[in-house]
C-alpha cells in the first residue's frame, strides 16, 4: 500500500510504497493508518453498553504488528508510542492500576469503575466522584456498622491508584466490575496534555534530564514542534530513565514506569501518552464510554443516578486556574506555521481518530 510522509520541519510530501514488513521495523517518525480499525461503528456511547474499543484494536493489530504480552491483563493492546518504541510487552504505571474501584452503600455487592484517561476531565470526574463518597468510612471491615443508621446512598472508595483495600475483601475481584471511562479528540488531547507537562516541568526544572532540559529552553512554538518530534519518534522510550523491573528471579520482569508518587518528570510525560495506552492499563471489560466533546456533565451524571443509584446530585464544577499561564497552547491547532506538526500528529493518532470517529485537525 502507499504511505504520504510528511517533515514537520520542511513540510515536505513524498509518496512511496512501504510493506507492512518494513513499517514494523522501521516505523520512523509517525504511525500509519495501518492501525486505523475501520470499525468506529462498532463503538457506542453512554447510555448504551459498547463494544471494549481494545477488542476492536487487537483486531486489527493481530495481523500487522508484532505479538504482543501483557501479564495478567488480556485486555491491553499497542499504543502508538508502544509501536514506534519497538515495544513487545506492556509498560505499566508503577503505582498500579490507573483508574478507581467504588461499590455504594445500598449495593455493597456491585463494584463500578472509573478508568481514569488524563486530560479528559478525569480531574473534574474524580473530584465529583469524591463529593459524593460516604461519610466517616475508612475501612470496608466496618462498613455496614457504619452505614446502618444513614439512609442516603453513596459510594466507597476500594481503590484508589496506588491506595488500596482490596485485601480487606478477598472475594471482591472474584465480582462483576461495571467500568467507564471518556474519551476525546487525541489531537486536542495531546495539546492540552502538552500545557499540563509543561507546568510539571517548571515545578521541578533542575531536576529535568538534560535531554528534557534541552527541549524546554526552547521558545514556543519551536518547543512545541520539537517536542512533538521527540514524543512521536521515541514513543514510551522518552520514560525510560523512570522504568523499573518487577519480577521474580529466573522470569521475565514487568515493565513500570514511575508516577507523580516519584517523578514529576515521568508524570508530565505521561500527559503525552495516548489514550489506548491509558485504557489498556485496566485489566477489564469497559462497558461505557463517553465523548469529552459531547454531553460530558449528563453523561457522567447518567453514570451515577442510573448505575450507581446515587441521590440528587450537585452541579459538577471544574478549576483550571493554575493551566491560565498555559492557555496559549489552545491557539496551536489552527496556527498556520503548526501545519506539518498537526499533521504529524493527525497521522501518529490515525487509529483513535478512525477508531472513536473523530476527523483529523
């Protein structure tokens, strides 16, 4: 099939023919529309129940890309920064689990999910979800005692990134999880996930790499294109100094990168991975998915009164006031000089953007 490559820095268009082969081993500086799934039908939104977008991406990635392992999660696939890495097993965070494990007081028997997806309101969604936690409840020992005598439903926290009391329940994993997530546009992700990394790089400037150092001296919007350059072309390679190895002796060891807990650095990079990535961190089926860009408060409001059976919910309020010094970032997307960078963008995202229906910028 034929492939158009595009230079960020000349703008430059070549057609050439490039076997399937040749992609996998030098994929260069952009993912391809070989990823792209064809199938964005097969995905519905919140209200209905969807098909697990990671079940249509293996689909297509079964045939075209290397195999690919992840212990103890059959439900990861290849990100795009995994396939320009070279990347044969999963990098996972090393705080656990992205994401959150609720039950409710009136159904202690049913878990709900929230997988987190940074830079899609998760912020906001969490921050909600919080609002409407029990009372005085710190252990899952304790709470039926301590919920006896309240009449109002309202959720429990089981788990919490790298906070967690699942051991207190043994039975708990051996339940059905109800999870939903969002998703948005992943170029305008990506840029807004661009602003939030330069805020973590300027809280924690000396003690950058030098590569990263190097980048961030830059004047915008060169540094914007370069570090679009730098992210599309290494992929999850630009987290290496912050991966660990867990493993036993004499097996192959899991992959996990370091998180806000230990790194500033890793966790502003982690704005630029892509959604897929974020998604194939959870080790099960998602049932609902919503779009940023289309009925976020009623969506996640439906989450709540219709699966979580929570009570008269309180407006949903967002603060973004510390990302003001950032917002020249959102001009990017249109900036004429920024053309060959979008665009190298809209090809590195091919599969989301076909995959969740959204058009290129």
């Amino acid at each position: 099939f034929k492939k158009k490559e595009q230079s960020s820095s000349t703008g430059n268009v070549e057609e050439s023919s490039v076997s399937t082969t040749t992609i996998n081993e030098n994929i260069g500086n952009d993912v391809t529309t070989i990823l792209a799934t064809k199938n964005s039908g097969m995905i519905s939104w919140i209200p209905e129940i969807t098909a697990d977008p990671r079940t249509i991406l293996r689909l297509s990635q079964r045939k075209q890309l290397p195999k690919w392992e992840c212990r103890g999660n059959s439900f990861s696939v290849m990100g795009p920064e995994d396939i320009v890495a070279n990347r044969t097993r999963c990098l996972q965070l090393n705080q656990g689990i992205v994401g959150f494990l609720y039950t409710t007081k009136h159904s202690p028997g049913s878990l709900f999910a929230y997988v987190e997806n940074y830079k899609v309101g998760s912020t906001t969604i969490v921050d909600y979800l919080d609002r409407h936690h029990c009372p005085h409840v710190t252990s899952f020992k304790g709470i039926h005692d301590t919920w006896i005598n309240n009449s109002v439903n309202c959720l429990f926290t089981l788990q919490r990134g790298d906070y967690d009391i699942i051991a207190e329940h043994s039975m708990i994993r051996q339940q059905p999880i109800i999870a939903f997530s969002f998703i948005r546009h992943p170029v305008d992700r990506f840029v807004s996930g661009y602003a939030t990394m330069l805020l973590h790089f300027d809280w924690n400037y000396k003690n950058l790499t030098n590569r990263t150092k190097k980048l961030m001296d830059l004047k915008e919007p060169e540094r914007f294109s370069a570090f679009v350059d730098y992210i599309t072309d290494q992929g999850t390679q630009i987290v290496q100094p912050f991966i660990r190895k867990d493993g036993v002796e004499g097996q192959t060891s899991d992959e996990k990168v370091e998180n806000f807990f230990s790194s500033e650095e890793a966790a502003g990079y982690l704005h630029m991975f892509s959604q897929t990535w974020f998604l194939s961190q959870y080790p099960g089926r998602i049932q609902y998915i919503g779009k940023f860009e289309d009925n976020f408060d009623s969506d996640l409001k439906w989450i709540m009164t219709n699966l979580m059976s929570l009570p008269k919910l309180s407006p949903i309020t967002r603060n973004n006031k510390r990302m003001k010094l950032y917002n020249f970032t959102k001009k990017y997307l249109k900036e004429p000089s920024l053309r060959p960078t979008i665009e190298r963008l809209n090809r590195y995202f091919a599969s989301e953007l076909d995959l969740f229906g959204y058009k290129p910028r």
